[in-house]
C-alpha cells in the first residue's frame, strides 16, 4: 500500500528558503540612497515600495505630500525634494482587528572610510550585510515584504487585516512622515508594529524622548592683539559647559525602572554641533559661539518640565558667568512614550518571539526615539517596536546580520497569523 505522504510549506519554511530573495530586496533598498537631510531620491524609492506591496495583494497608495506643507516644515534647500509616505492594506474577511506595521526609509548621511568602499553598496561578509540603512531600518523592510510574500505564496491567511505604512523624514523629525500619516492618511489600526527599538529577544514598549536645544553665546568682537577690549564669546561658552556638567549629575539622580528591570536616567548631550559666529578670524576676540544640547526625556517625564527646567539652569548659570549674555532656541522635539506591557498584543508578540528565537522574550525600552508615540501617544492603540536591528546604526560600516533578518521575517508572519485580536 502506498501512503501520499504531503509536505506542507508553512510560511516560516518558506522564508528560510528564500533568504537570498530577502537578500536581493535589501541590497537593492540600500542602493537607493535615501539620505535625509536632504531627503534625496524619495521618488523611486517610494515608487519601488508601492509597486512592490500591490505585486503582494495589498491595496497600495503613495501620498505626495503638498508643496505648500514642504515650505512651511522644511529649510529653504529642502524644498525642491519631494516628500512621499506609503500606505498598504490587506482585507482578511471575517476581520475584526487591524494591525499596522510601521517602517521609515530614509536614513542620516555617511562619512568615513567604509570596510566595503561604497556605502550603499549591500555587501555581504561574514553572515552580515553591510550598507548604510541596512539596520537602521531598510532592513526591517525587506524582512516585511518577505513576511508578506511568505504568506501569500503558500496561501495563509492573516488572522487580523493589515495595513503597512513606509514614511519619510524619521531621522529629522517625522513630521511629514509617521506624523501626517496618523493625523491625514486614511488608516485605521487597533494594534500597531512600529518595526525598531527591540531585537533579538527584547519587544519594545516605549522609548525615550528628546528635546533638541541651540544655545548662542554673545560676546563682543575686538582685535586679537587687543583681547581686553572685547568679550570673547568662546571662553563664555567653555565656562557655561563646564557649568553644565553639574546639571549632569542632577539628572542621574532620576532614575526609572524599566520593565525588564534596566534602571533608566535622563541624559544630556553636550556640543553635538558647535560653532563661532559670522566674522570669525584667528586674531579676532569671537563675538558669538553656539552649541546643541539634546536632553533625553524618560517616558515618566513631562516634556514641558524638562524643558523648563533645562532652560532655567543654563539661565541661572549664565547669571553666574560675568558678562555671560545667552539665547536659547529650540531646533526640535520628539516625545517619549510608555505603554504598560500587560494588553493581550503585546503578549501575542512576546509569544511569537520566544517561538521563533527558542529564549524567553523580555519588554525593553528604548533610550532612542522612533515612531511609536504617533501611534501609542496620538492614535493611542497598543504599540510595540520589533525588528532585525544590526549594529553600528549612524556610523561608518553599518550592517544587519542576516539571520536575524530571517528571524524578524518569521515574527511578523507568526504575528499576523496567530493573534486575531
């Protein structure tokens, strides 16, 4: 007697054995240089994703967004570049709930000698892909779009309908991005997957936020042979920094426990950007010099406190700094978010974690900021971020290891087919 013994492709299978298309797909996002700012080559990027989500039975739009929004959001030099945000949506019948899988596609500019030669490159050494964006975050688009093909090429259905959004501008601020999406795309999602801020074992539930300061020192120009007759602006400023190294150690007193028991303080950044101002010359006194500072915002912090309190200190420092005179300009803010992990999605992803990898998942936050506040804080549906990661994200050689990419594939596919919600 002979037995029909038939092989069922599940979708995990399917995508360990389509690594090298997952492979394909990212070499070539990477070879797209996104580089924000300016926000160069949004066009064919966004073209390319559009396509490529209606080839896998999504109902697939690209937004343009208006001139007039441009001008008013971005610098002068940014207008000529379009912005584009993405949206998909796959109807499940018989669907209750909709999960939305969130990814930014633009990425921060490069700098320095790269191990490969060209940067956009998608080489391969060593089980890892290297190229800018690859881990921050082109990487867990690829691992999506194979997610998706997985599904569809061996006919199982997601338990939940999804929607999947690709947006721009995520390394400056995501207010053309994340941020018009939830206010003004046509999206309507009870759970979101914002696809970054936890990895291998670690399921994000919030992360920090970030307030983004300019302070301008003024001073008095003089001739360089004559430095008693101006104020020197930099001298003011090295004092005013070393100020600020007591507001430093004030922050560590604040101190949070995350729910994987990380303890969590706010921080603060000094001179990520410096500067002296017009008419500066070796033999001239400086009369004016800047630097940044970026306060990192703990979720159980109020923004506006931080702010208030920030400004205060260097207010009252100044005060203390003979002939010290400062402004203070706020270039931008992202907000942090927290969500309780104890809502049934956030178990189901754990779950599906813990599956995949074969080692218990644990809930993190992340001192980076992402989207997910636009849709934990402003749509206020349960929120988690999940996705490959890699390493050396914003710096010189970074890679996403491929394996982990597969892995993220085989989460997402699990999520979508095993938790309805």
């Amino acid at each position: 007697m002979l037995f029909d013994y038939r092989f069922t492709v599940t979708p995990a299978l399917y995508i360990d054995r389509h690594s090298a298309e997952l492979i394909r797909t990212l070499r070539h996002l990477v070879g797209i240089s996104t580089v924000n700012p300016p926000g160069e080559n949004y066009t064919p990027i966004t073209a390319w994703l559009t396509r490529e989500l209606a080839s896998l039975g999504l109902k697939s739009k690209r937004f343009t967004l208006p001139a007039s929004l441009l001008k008013k959001e971005l610098p002068p030099a940014q207008h000529g570049f379009p912005r584009y945000n993405v949206l998909g949506k796959l109807t499940t019948p018989g669907a209750k709930k909709t999960v939305h899988f969130n990814a930014h596609y633009d990425v921060v500019p490069v700098s320095g000698q790269w191990k490969h030669g060209n940067p956009f490159s998608g080489a391969i050494e060593g089980g890892w892909i290297y190229g800018r964006g690859t881990s921050d975050m082109k990487g867990s688009i690829a691992s999506l779009l194979l997610a998706l093909q997985a599904l569809r090429a061996t006919k199982t259905a997601p338990r939940l309908n999804v929607e999947v959004s690709f947006t721009a501008d995520e390394e400056t601020d995501s207010a053309l991005g994340t941020g018009w999406l939830v206010e003004h795309a046509p999206i309507n999602p009870d759970y979101a997957v914002v696809m970054e801020g936890g990895e291998l074992n670690q399921v994000c539930c919030g992360h920090n936020g970030c307030i983004w300061i300019e302070v301008t020192v003024h001073g008095r120009a003089a001739h360089g042979s004559r430095p008693d007759l101006g104020i020197n602006a930099l001298e003011k400023m090295a004092a005013l920094v070393r100020e600020l190294e007591t507001y430093q150690r004030t922050l560590t007193r604040t101190r949070w426990r995350t729910p994987n028991g990380r303890i969590a303080s706010p921080t603060l950044n000094v001179g990520g950007v410096f500067s002296c101002g017009d008419g500066a010359k070796i033999n001239t006194v400086p009369a004016t010099a800047k630097f940044t500072l970026d306060r990192r915002v703990l979720a159980i912090e109020s923004h506006a406190g931080a702010e208030r309190n920030l400004r205060a200190f260097l207010a009252a420092a100044a005060r203390r700094i003979p002939q010290c005179r400062i402004t203070v300009a706020k270039i931008s803010e992202n907000y942090s978010c927290f969500t309780p992990p104890t809502h049934p999605f956030f178990a189901a992803m754990a779950d599906c974690v813990t599956s995949v990898r074969g080692e218990p998942a644990e809930f993190n936050v992340s001192t980076g900021f992402n989207d997910m506040h636009f849709f934990a804080s402003v749509a206020k549906i349960p929120t988690l971020g999940y996705g490959p990661g890699g390493r050396k994200e914003h710096a010189v050689d970074e890679a996403a290891k491929i394996s982990e990419l597969l892995a993220s594939a085989k989460i997402y596919a699990e999520l979508m087919t095993n938790f309805a919600g």
